[in-house]
C-alpha cells in the first residue's frame, strides 16, 4: 500500500479570480478551512465559534465571506 500524500501548504494567499474593487473583493467566499487558516485556528474551532458566519453554498460545499473571516481578529487567551 503507497503511503499517503499530504500537501505541504505555504503561507495562506487569498484567492482572486481577477481584480475586484475592494468591497467586492471583501465579499467572496473562501472556504471555512482557509478562514480558520487565516486566523490561525483549527477548522473545528472557527466551526465552534464563528458558526454564525458560515454560510451554506450548495448541499456540500459552507464557505465563510472573506471581510467576515479577516473581521473575526485574534481569538481571546485565557490564562
């Protein structure tokens, strides 16, 4: 049996199609694992807390609007 494949990712990049204005740009959707990413958060605890944010696209596919995941900042530290 081959050994699985994992991807190695780099440094998040945000996707663009073509060049949007600002505001527009802020609206696209990006999938709820890059917007964990983004916020340097497991994918099932930007689920947990930021479940308001995502939106359901199809059947399968919740993606989280950009401006939203960038406006969610850094997640409190409790000591």
């Amino acid at each position: 049996m081959a050994p699985k494949r994992t991807a190695a990712r780099g440094p998040y990049k945000i996707p663009t199609i073509y060049p949007l204005p600002d505001s527009l740009a802020l609206r696209q959707k990006i999938r709820v694992s890059d917007a964990a990413r983004l916020n340097a958060i497991h994918e099932d605890t930007f689920r947990k807390e930021h479940s308001r944010l995502i939106k359901k696209v199809s059947e399968n596919v919740e993606a989280v609007e950009l401006g939203d995941a960038l406006s969610v900042g850094i997640p409190k530290v409790t000591v």
